[in-house]
C-alpha cells in the first residue's frame, strides 16, 4: 500500500496528450489542439481544483506550458503543463491526483532546506526558469495564476536573488567540466581560439584562468616534445622560409595565406596543427607547441643571437633562453617577413659569422610590386663551391633562383607543392630534400 501523503503545497508536470489524462470525452477534446485551446485547459485545470476546497477558501494556483524545453541537447521535449497549488489547508495527495485526472506520479510536495518560504519561492520561478538560464526563458505572461497571485511582481521582487542563483549555479556547472575541457587543451583537441569562440568554455576560462594556463603550458611542452621526436624519426625536415620586401608588397597577406594553405593541407590528412603568431616584442612568449610559426616582421633583436640560431635550428635540442621561459620552440615551418633581405636583416648582429643564420634557411621569397602587378621570386639557399666576398665577409651560402612568377596563386601553389609539403608533411622515408 502505498504511503499516504497530505500536503498544503503541490507540484504536478504532464504531457498535453489525451491519454495522460482522466477527464471527460468533452474536455479530451481541448488537448487535441491546446495551443488554440490553453486558456479553456487552464480553466478546467483551475475548476477542477477548486473542488476539493470550500469556496470561501483561498487557493493559489500558478500554471504554464513548456513546449520549447530541450532534451539531450538538441530535441524538444512533448509540450507539457506545469502547475503549482497553494492549499489553505493539508490535503491527500491522491485526492489531489484525482481531481486533476492525473497519475499520482505525476504529483510531487516540494521540500526546501530553505524551508516552507523557499518551497515557494523555487516552485514559482521555475514555471519560467527564473533561477536556470541555461534553460529556455518562458516570459511572465505565459503563466497564469486566475488572479490568485501577481506574477510579475513576485519575479520582480526576488529577480536579483535569481540572478545571484543563476550565476552561482553557472559557476558550480562550468567546474563540473573543468578536468574534461583541462584534458582536451593537454591533448590538443582544443586551442585557445576554440575556447575563447564558445560562450561556455569562455565563461569557464575567465573563472579558471591559472588552471587553463597551466593546460596550455603542458600541451605546449608535450608538442614540443613530440615533434622534435618526430624530426628524429625523420617523419619530416623542418623548414624556415624567409619574406621580403617593400613596404606594401604584401608579404603579410602571402605569408598568412601561406600558413593557412598548410594547415588545411594538414587537416586533409587528420592533422590538427595549429599556427603561432608571434608579436614584435617578446614574441615567445605565448608559444605552446604550434607547429606552425609565422614571425611577421620581427627585430633583430627581438632574439638574442644564439636564440636566432637555436630558433632555426631545432635539432640542437635546446630551450631558448630564459627570457622565453627556457621553451623548447619547435616547428615544422617557420616563416618570417621582413622588409630587408635575408643578408641585410642578419647582417645587422654584430661580431657574428653570418653564414650561420643564412644556411639554416631553406628559401628566401622576394615580393616586387610594379606598379599594379606583383612578382614573386623563390630563390633556395645553397652552399657555394668557393666562398665569395660581398661585404657580408666571406659568405659560404648564397640565394640561387629558382621560380620567378606573377601569378600569385600559381606561384603559391608550386611552392607548397614543391618545396614545402613534401618536406614538413610526416612520412618515413624518400625525405625529398636532405639538406639540415
């Protein structure tokens, strides 16, 4: 047998389907079409409790449709009436079923820690999810109470209390997922920009921010990691070209376009590299892990010498300097602008042999704009058979052309296809270009 229960307060929810409800033939008739029948369905509802009290006794009533309610993401649930009794006095939960026409089931006594106030106070605002805004927002109007109660000024009088609660409640589900979204940035299946992109995660990192710091420094420090082992694997040869030209040649838009090529190039083959792009000034100092570095129009000072040459370097293993962290700074292609040439721009460190920053690089493009049109240069950087003098000292290495277009495309396309891809894209052997 089940228990009995008597109540003053009660909360029912049920579909607006005919066979969830014991009612005559008649009044069946309205749930057929309640959205042309709502107002006769409430007054049935509202009849129908006002039957188990006398009619001088007061009963507070506050009724809604739910019919915009999202299920497991993306479903909307049945369209469904929620209802709030407030009895002058204790009544048997079973008759209340009855005169409703619903199942027992169907029927709930709230209960507060707050106490009997608070019941109230959650019952009412949940008829519109005052207190979940993360929920559909019914507006005030769709409630009806039959003058029992003003629900307007009941949501207006504790609406700083619900924005506390919602805010509250937004933090407490946000942390539920921190240690998820903590493990995707560490595996890589999130960037910062897809974090900063979403509301949710957004909301999470400006309440966590130390904690995503930490995540990125980790996944930076693994990629790092993971990539130098894979140049020694010889999955790949790590590759720096180098951009320039005159102000307004355009080295920034190719370059951009260049590194975007490569990453989708890189999703083609279910890659998810990302791409740095560093500032003027202490450029590394946001770097974690990405593949791909984009240098746009740095100082020659921007590094310390032997950064330059750690920088270009990969396989020397070493962290740059303290100044950047101590980071391993580790990519597949590095490709930095400038508006000097290759020589000018290395030239101006003094005291340094500058054949060891020009050998690093693979290939040098020049970007000439006359006039309206543009030409695009690719010169390789090549070992000289015997050493020449050009005021750069005794240099062992020079720019040989190689491709020379004024077709952007074409010529963005022969690079990539020629000189970029089959060097950075992984692969175990048949490494096309053995040069360091």
């Amino acid at each position: 047998m089940a228990k009995r229960i008597r109540n003053r307060r009660f909360l029912f929810e049920q579909q607006l389907k005919s066979d969830y409800w014991n009612w005559s033939d008649e009044e069946k008739q309205l749930l057929e079409h309640w959205q042309d029948n709502k107002d006769k369905i409430f007054r049935t509802i509202f009849d129908r409790i006002r039957s188990l009290v006398e009619e001088e006794e007061f009963v507070e009533i506050a009724l809604v449709v739910h019919d915009k309610d999202i299920s497991y993401g993306t479903n909307l649930v049945e369209p469904h009436v929620h209802g709030y009794i407030d009895f002058p006095k204790l009544i048997d939960l079973v008759k209340v079923a009855g005169a409703l026409g619903v199942e027992r089931e169907r029927i709930e006594t709230p209960k507060s820690k707050g106490g009997r106030r608070y019941t109230r106070i959650n019952a009412l605002a949940y008829l519109i999810h005052a207190k979940d805004k993360d929920k559909y927002q019914y507006p005030i109007s769709d409630v009806e109470t039959f003058g029992t109660l003003d629900y307007e000024t009941f949501i207006n009088q504790h609406k700083e209390e619900f924005e506390k609660y919602s805010a509250t409640r937004k933090r407490e589900k946000s942390d539920e997922s921190l240690d998820l979204i903590y493990d995707k940035v560490v595996s890589g299946q999130l960037s910062e920009d897809d974090i900063l992109d979403d509301e949710a995660m957004r909301y999470l990192w400006s309440h966590n921010q130390q904690k995503f710091d930490e995540a990125f420094k980790a996944y930076g420090k693994i990629s790092s990691r993971l990539t130098l082992q894979a140049i020694e694997r010889g999955e790949f040869k790590p590759t720096v070209i180098y951009i320039h030209g005159r102000s307004g040649a355009g080295k920034t838009f190719f370059a951009n376009e260049l590194v975007n090529r490569v990453i989708d190039k890189a999703k083609e083959q279910d890659y998810s590299w990302k791409t740095y792009h560093a500032g003027t000034k202490n450029i590394f100092d946001e770097y974690f892990g990405e593949e791909v570095i984009l240098l746009d129009d740095p100082r020659y000072d921007s590094l310390l010498p032997s950064d330059w040459l750690k920088l270009l370097d990969p396989l020397n293993k070493s962290h740059l300097s303290a100044r950047y962290k101590n980071k391993l700074v580790i990519g597949r292609l590095i490709v930095i602008t400038n508006y000097m040439s290759l020589l000018d721009f290395f030239g101006q460190i003094q005291k340094e042999d500058l054949n060891q920053y020009i050998r690093r690089f693979h290939n040098v493009v020049e970007i000439k704009k006359h006039n309206y049109q543009r030409e695009y240069t690719l010169s390789e950087i090549r070992e000289l058979s015997v050493p020449n003098s050009d005021g750069y000292k005794f240099l062992d290495f020079s720019q040989f052309e190689v491709l020379s277009e004024t077709d952007k495309d074409k010529f963005l396309n022969e690079v990539l296809d020629n000189y970029i891809y089959p060097r950075i894209l992984p692969q175990r052997k048949d490494i096309t270009d053995e040069k360091n």
